[in-house]
C-alpha cells in the first residue's frame, strides 16, 4: 500500500515539474492564495523594482491599463521566452496606454541581471516573499505561477490568464486589451 502511495505522489511532483518546465501553470494547484475576482479592485501591491526605481506600486499606473504577469524565475527558458515577447512587443502595450509589470520571487539583483541580458525596458518586481503572489492567487511552494493580470485605469480586475504559453501569451494579451478598450 506505501508503495502504491509513494509511486503516485511521484507520478504527481513529476508531472508538475514538466509543466513549470514547458511553461504550463496548473490553476488548480494555486494552493497559496486565491484568485481575485474579475471586475473588483485589484490587489494592491508596492514591491522593489530593478533599476534602482525604488518601490513601485499599482497606484503608480492609475490612469494606465496595467498588464501584471507573474512568472517562475528568471533566467529559466519560458520565462525568458515570455520577457522577451513583451519586450518585442513594448510600442504595442505603449501604443494601448498599457504598462507592463513582471513579477517574481527573485530578488532585485537577479532582475537587475535578467533586464540587462535580454534589454527589458519595463519593471521587474521582486516578491520575495510572496506575498503579493499569493494575494493574486499566483503562490506555489515558494514560487509564482506563470499567471497574468490584466487591470484597467481605474484600478478593476478585468482580465486574467491561468494557462499561460510564453511563445503566444504576449499577443493573446495585446488581442485581449484590444476586445478590452473597444468595449
């Protein structure tokens, strides 16, 4: 019987593991927060920037939509996939009025390192304690989830992707924003 349980909690870690790997975020396992609800406040934050910004806060972007996506860590192949889209895609987001925002638990410096590798022109937030991860429903075991965030300029909740794919996300996120201010 221990067998059979041990065998299948490693079945569980090892399919999970193929997912962060690949990119792929699994909403149900969020266990360190729950997701916020559409079309209320977003959960406010104010974390370190790289850049030496100071702390940046979603107050700072009122009057802007605001694309907050959370990611695993820097350095890892999805994740820099994914930077490197929203940065190739930057005039677009800026063309929307739209801020982009990453957040992860790595700290300050290992962004500060990331942005100068692949030239990211937009903030890096370090969640080092997760906090803010878990308050958006994006906490698993001492990581964020591949999760992004879509607030508009009032501060609402209006968007968000659970099931994220780095190579596409960028420009599901930019046809979402467009359905977004058109209605």
């Amino acid at each position: 019987m221990w067998k059979s349980i041990f065998k299948s909690n490693i079945i569980v870690a090892l399919i999970f593991s193929v997912c962060l790997w690949f990119g792929f975020s699994i909403p149900a396992l969020a266990l360190g927060g729950i997701q916020p609800t559409l079309n209320e406040p977003a959960p406010e934050f104010s974390l370190p920037s790289n850049g030496g910004n100071g702390e940046v806060s979603l107050d700072d972007f009122r009057g802007k939509w605001v694309v907050v996506y959370f990611y695993p860590q820097d350095f890892t192949p999805g994740c820099t996939l994914e930077a490197q889209r929203f940065q190739r895609d930057l005039a677009e987001y800026e063309k929307r009025n739209t801020q982009i925002v990453g957040i992860s638990v790595d700290d300050v410096q290992s962004h500060e390192d990331f942005c100068d590798s692949e030239g990211l022109k937009f903030p890096l937030l370090a969640d080092t304690d997760g906090k803010v991860s878990k308050a958006y429903g994006s906490w698993l075991t001492g990581r964020s989830l591949r999760h992004t965030y879509i607030v508009n300029p009032e501060g609402v909740l209006v968007a968000k992707f659970l099931g994220v794919r780095p190579v596409i996300h960028s420009q599901e996120v930019l046809a979402t924003l467009d359905e977004l201010q058109v209605s």
